[in-house]
C-alpha cells in the first residue's frame, strides 16, 4: 500500500503522532499483519481506518473478537470511492460485503481502476481473486462484458471461487453477440449452474433478444446442455465432468456386473448371438427404446471398455468421443457406420462407453434386419438433442406402462419394455437385457446436469416459440422452486407455460411453489388463468396473475369458450398460500373465486388489485365466502378498488378477529366518509385487538382526520397496530405536527410500552409546503416511531399530472 511520508502528510494537515504512526503501520502490514492483530482493542480501532481493503477484511474476524465494528469504515468507503447513493428500498445488511461485491463487478467490468485510490491498491493482492469469496450475487451487461476475462486461464482460480459463493446471476440489457461469445458463455454457465451453487437467474430488459443467445441462456439454466455442438479442444475439456462420470460408470459397472457374468466374454457372446438374422426376438423390435438400440450397437465396446479408458479426455464427460476418436470415427467406411452387427470390429476402439445417442430412428420389422438394426444415417450436431431427449423419454413413459399392463406385476423389470411373442433364447435375453441397460445409462447421462431454483424473466419478448421451448423445459425442471415471468408479451403462449407446468405436476419430486405471472395485455380472463394454475400445479403455495389491459378482439371472440373449458372444472385441493389477482379492470365475479377459495382452506393473503365492482352484493358475497373456505386468512389487500359505497363491508373487515393486516390502497375509501362514519371507523380499529397493519394510502384522508386517526392509540384503546401507512393522503406539515403532538400526549398519560406503533409512512405527501414545520413534526414522530419518508416534490408532481390528462 503506497501512503504519504509523515512530512508530506504532516505538510498539508498536521497528525498526532498516534495517527503518523498508524499510516506507518498501515504501510507495512504485511509485515507487521500479526502483531498488529495481537494489538489491544483502543489501539486497533485506531489503525483500522487507515488499512487497504484487502487487511481490513483479513482483520475482520479480529476486530470482532475485540469488540470492533468495521460497518462505518466499510460505509465511508462506499461513498468515498463508489460515489453513489443505494436504493431506498435496498436493505444493506452488511456493508462489508455490500463494498467487496460491487467493487469486484466494477472491476470486472473495468469501470473501477485499482489504481485511482490508494486504498484499493495492494500489489500483494489480485483484486478478483481476493475478493471472488464474497460475491453472491453478480450481474452480467450488455456484450456479456467480464465473461472472457473470468474464462481466461489465469482466473480459473477465481472462477472456481465464485462456483462456491456466487447464488444469484443476473444479465441486464444485452445485445446480440458472436458465436465466439456465446461458446464462453455455455462455458461460464456449465461451471457456475452445472457445478456451481448458482441458484436464482434472472434477466432484464432486452427488447429485442437474441433466439440463440436467450435459448442458451434457458437451457442452461435448466440444466440442459449440448456440449456435442460445442467446438472443444483436448485442452478445455471439464475436469468435473470427467471426474463425475467416471465415478458413474464405475459404479455402474459395480452394479451390474454378477447379471453380465465375465466381463467381455459376455459382450462378445452377445454381440456374436445379436448379429443372426433369424432371431426369435426381432418381434419386439417396435417395443425396444432407442436407448437399447444405441446400448446395442455399442455393447460390444461401451461395456468392455475398462475403467483405464474411461480416463481418456471426453468431452465435458457426457459422452462425446475425443477429437481424435471423432475423427477416426468420421473417416471409417459408411457400410461400418450403419452396419447391423454388433460386432466390436466394426466400432471403433476408441470410442467412450457413454455414447451421445442418436436421434430417434424407425426400427426394421423384416426377418432380413438384426435386432440392432438401425435405419438412416447418423444425424448431424445441427439436429436438437434436447427434443430428441424428451420425445425419447414421452415414449419410454408410454410404453413402460403399456406394458405393465400386458405383462403384470409379476414378471421381471428388464422385460416390461416389450411382449415377446414367442419365447427367446437365453443368449437373446442377455443381450437384450445387456443392450437396455447401457442405453439407460447414455439417455441418463447425456445434457442433464444440476439447475437453478428459481427463474425471472422481466421485460424480454417471448415469441410462441420461444414459449414452447420453455414449456417443453419446464417439463422436467424438477428442482424449480419460483417462475417469475413479467412483461414478456406471452399472448397465447401462457397455454404452452401451462402444458409444461401440468408435466411438470406429473413428477412425484417437483419443486414449484411459486409462480409470478405479470404482462401488460390479457388475451384469456385472469380468473380461467387462475383455474388453469391450479389445476395444473397443485402444489403451489404462492400464485400473482397480473394483467393491466384486455386484449378486446381475442377475448371476446372466445368468451364464452374459455367460460366453458376452464371455468367448469373442479379444482383439486391444493397448498395455496398467497393468492394476488390483478385485473385488467374487470368486473368482481365472487362464482368464480369460490371454487379458488374451496380448493385453498390454508389461504393465509389474499390480494384483489384493479378490480371492478358492477354489484354491489358483490363485495357483501366476497366477504362472507372469505369468511366461509378461509378461516387462516391473515392478509387482506384491495388496491384500486372503488369502495367509497361500501362502508358497512370496510367496517365488517376492519372488526374481523382474524386478519392481522388490511390493506385499502387508493380505494377512494373517505370520499364520501362523514364525520359520524369515519368516528365508527376509528372506534372499529380501537377495540380490535388482532390487528397489527393498517394501510390506507391513497384513500384522500387529509390533516383533520389524520389527527383523528392519532385517536386509535388513546389510553382506553386496545389497538395493536405496530405499521401504519398513511402515504399519498394529501397529509400538510400543520397537520402533521398537531398528529405527533397528540400522539406525545397520549403516550405522558400512558406507559410508553403501550404504545406498539414501530414504523409510519409518509410518502408523497405535502410535506414540501413548510419545510420548517416537517421537520419539527418528523423530529417529535422520531422520537416515538421509525419514520419512512421522502422529499417529494408535491408541485411538480402534480404538474405531471396535469401534462398527462
């Protein structure tokens, strides 16, 4: 660490010497590092300000030992250095970790030189490396900038740092990149989701995104890859990938070696007995998977192949022949590539015992053809593994249980793929049974690696293909815990989501719990989405249909249709938690939301936003249905809902022993409000004893009645609420201060500890209008509560609001 001599230093502001010694120290810590640990608390907490960033984090655990913090360093550093201001709505819970995060992606990116402050520059240290260990949560922009230098060979070490630390990864406004780029990403991606602790992915904005790039990047997360179409050399093959299944082959073999009887004695047997053309076993042919085809094309080399060739370099470990072996493979004769025997000398000897399987092909009938006949040539890298993966795998669940219905309980599992006609020899049997059992192994191994658990996807078109795609990913995504789509432009590709989501369901170990649907245009009716969500995933414990416009002409064509299809259908008791429903203002139809609420007995929130009401008997009905299948209900939310003609249904809610929190958000709730009814309100609140918050923003409450509302926390009151929201209600400085002044009031006649209130929300209101009185106001409310407020502009905003009318 480079620091100023004590005269320079002491030229331009004379130190005490306690502080020119510690810029002395601090200048020679790699020296001194242990002895200035050993130093007493009073002293350390002096030298601590002085120390570059990368001694301050090795000191930290003892300056906790200690009893010292190193927050407020950490903090200063941030602003001193970062020179920005987090978001208000950004919880920093650690300072430390909040600075090293941010200057790594800083200087990853090359927006933060080292070299500009002294106190960032050690060449002792490597900034990426040492502060890799504590990045959780990076995020990648534009032209994917910082990928080709976390790929380089000289960061494989921080590289493998972030594949333990590194949770969440986030891209942001991408562009369209080369063929080159998107190989280092499948890279990046491999190592840092497939054997990495990377757990939530998410996307930003990109307006027009790359299909190959976006595919990619879904895939990916999903734990699917095609390392055959990625161009490898000998040098970049993946050490874990190697390691991982060799250790599965080796079991494997373990496993299976008393039914295969004397290792390659049995595969030549086999492969010998395979290439007959009068075998008894040619009628099962239809029924065999293209698993077993593959397993018996290659038995004769896959499973003789010993665990000394398995060490050969593959490529990323999935099943890919080296380089040398493809090209020795490529360049054999077409007659050995399509060749119908099974003999080992018309493979190659080269070639890995965990083959990429080929794509699906028509299996011959005729007594001309050998059991391990395939038609067609071999397909090409351009062909998609991925469908092929998932065709393969549809059939083998069709067939396995047709076959369990033929065959019965009773017969062997090896044999339940097909119905022999006649009975087969032993020789076919074993070969039948060696051949499926190496077919199993390449269709299980082949792309599947470990995926994310949680997925967003904000503000990126998702063209109908593209949902498809997604659907057919979703299918098997079986560690998937959160779906968050918003602003895709789904249309009527949500049916593709759904088909996938209901596949999904069929799996016995899936994960989904959440899912967040938002978009701008609704082409179906949210309450047919809701059914259908339900339906398809009856394990979810948290759903959010949102939509902010109707799509009039597709919608009102197949109305009544959707009505019929969705609306009918009984719901199968679910898990549901968090229901939230944002209409694009359409009518509040309770029919509909009672199957919902049925199917949903542990109902905890619920949250109704943009509705319109057309009845009046319709909130009376919502309410007493809530009231009838959510007896757990502990959150209940209205935002832009008109309920200014239904104060009898306000106060029926607000006396409800149950809910704990009640949310009126812009629901125009004191516009008719007399005086008479807004005291029965405050009455209301005082006696109810259960309820903890209360929000009532936007709801026109103004200075005399927020001095009412101080009333709820009276001497005689039984009021428990500890959050209040009263932002956006037209609230003036006046009125502020004479609400802190009777809240003081009430808490010199009380004990203090009666008082629950723990946090008041200002937002947006008048408080601009005397700075001088606001302050005073917000200075007494401080001393009783935490205060969230802003410095709004109330003139300007209303001026917007006037530009856009």
């Amino acid at each position: 660490m480079e620091t100023k001599s004590g005269e320079e230093a002491g030229g331009q502001n004379p130190l005490s010497l306690f502080e020119l010694s510690g810029a002395v120290v601090s200048s020679v810590m790699g020296r001194v590092e242990k002895e200035v640990w050993a130093l007493p608390g009073p002293i350390l907490k002096g030298i601590l300000p002085l120390l570059n960033i990368y001694y301050l984090e090795r000191i930290e655990e003892t300056a906790v030992k200690k009893g010292l913090s190193t927050q407020p360093i950490w903090c200063k550093l941030w602003f001193d250095i970062m020179k920005t201001r987090p978001s208000r709505l950004e919880s920093i819970k650690c300072w430390r970790k909040k600075f090293l995060e941010t200057f790594f992606s800083n200087v990853l990116r090359g927006i933060l030189d080292v070299s500009s402050h002294q106190r960032l520059n050690d060449p002792c240290f490597l900034p990426l490396l040492y502060t890799s260990q504590h990045v959780t949560q990076l995020t990648i922009y534009n032209m994917l900038e910082g990928i080709s230098e976390l790929m380089a060979e000289h960061n494989q070490e921080v590289l493998d740092r972030l594949a333990v630390s590194l949770q969440a990864l986030t891209f942001r406004h991408l562009l369209p990149t080369g063929q080159s780029t998107r190989q280092q990403l499948s890279w990046f991606l491999h190592r840092l989701i497939h054997h990495g602790a990377v757990d939530h992915l998410s996307m930003y904005s990109w307006p027009d995104p790359d299909p190959a790039l976006l595919a990619l990047i879904l895939k990916m997360s999903a734990g699917v890859w095609h390392p055959g179409k990625t161009p490898t050399n000998q040098e970049t093959f993946c050490q874990l990938c190697r390691k991982k299944f060799i250790n599965q082959s080796q079991k494997l073999e373990h496993e299976h070696k008393p039914l295969w009887g004397q290792n390659t004695q049995f595969h030549r047997s086999a492969a010998g007995q395979c290439s007959g053309k009068e075998r008894k076993s040619e009628k099962m042919l239809p029924r065999v998977s293209q698993g077993a085809v593959v397993g018996c094309e290659n038995a004769a080399q896959s499973v003789s192949t010993s665990c000394e060739t398995l060490k050969d370099p593959v490529d990323c470990g999935v099943g890919c022949s080296p380089p040398q072996s493809r090209r020795q493979h490529s360049t054999s004769s077409e007659t050995d590539v399509a060749s119908p025997s099974c003999s080992p000398n018309k493979t190659s000897p080269h070639v890995p015992p965990l083959e990429i399987p080929q794509k699906r092909c028509k299996v011959a009938t005729t007594k001309n053809h050998s059991c391990c006949q395939r038609t067609g040539k071999a397909p090409t890298d351009s062909e998609d593994l991925y469908d092929f993966v998932f065709a393969v795998a549809r059939e083998e669940q069709e067939k396995a249980l047709s076959s369990r219905r033929r065959v019965g309980e009773g017969k062997n599992p090896t044999d339940c793929s097909f119905v022999p006609s006649e009975p087969a020899s032993d020789s076919d049997a074993a070969c039948a049974a060696g051949a499926r059992l190496v077919g199993i192994t390449s269709m299980k191994s082949v792309g599947h690696f470990r995926s994310v658990a949680t997925l967003e996807v904000f503000s990126i078109p998702l063209t109908r293909n593209t949902c498809q795609m997604l659907g057919n990913l979703l299918s098997s995504w079986v560690s998937l815990k959160t779906l968050v789509l918003t602003l895709n432009g789904l249309g009527l590709g949500i049916f593709n989501i759904l088909a996938g989501l209901r596949a999904l369901s069929r799996h016995s170990d899936y994960s989904l719990r959440v899912v967040r649907i938002s978009d701008m245009f609704s082409h179906v009716p949210c309450m047919n989405l809701v059914h259908s969500f339900l339906r398809a995933v009856p394990l979810l414990q948290i759903l959010l249909v949102s939509f902010d416009l109707k799509t009039a002409p597709e919608w009102n064509k197949s109305e009544e249709s959707w009505d019929m299809l969705f609306l009918q259908e009984e719901i199968p008791e679910g898990h549901l938690e968090q229901l939230e429903i944002r209409f694009p203002r359409e009518p509040l139809q309770t029919s509909h939301l009672i199957p919902v609420l049925k199917a949903s007995r542990s109902l905890q929130s619920l949250s109704l936003d943009s509705v319109a009401i057309s009845c009046p008997q319709e909130v009376g009905l919502l309410l007493h249905a809530l009231k009838e299948y959510s007896p757990n209900l502990k959150k209940l939310s209205f935002h832009d809902v008109n309920l200014s003609g239904h104060s009898k249904e306000v106060l029926l809610l607000l006396q409800d022993p149950v809910l704990q929190e009640i949310t009126f958000s812009f629901c125009r709730l004191f516009e008719n409000c007399t005086a008479e009814l807004f005291s029965e309100i405050i009455n209301v609140v005082k006696k109810n004893s259960s309820l903890k918050t209360l929000r009532i923003p936007g709801n026109r409450l103004g200075n005399h009645r927020l001095v009412a509302v101080a009333d709820i926390f009276s001497e005689d009151s039984c009021c428990s609420i500890c959050h209040l929201d009263v932002s956006s209600n037209c609230i003036k400085p006046d009125g502020l201060l004479e609400f802190a002044k009777k809240l003081e009031g009430y808490i010199a006649q009380q004990h203090r500890e009666q008082i629950r209130l723990t946090q008041l929300c200002l937002y947006q209101n008048w408080l601009d209008q005397d700075a001088t009185t606001a302050q005073e106001a917000l200075w007494r409310l401080k001393a009783i509560c935490n205060v969230v407020s802003d410095t709004w502009d109330a003139s300007q905003a209303f001026a917007d609001y006037i530009s856009v009318m």
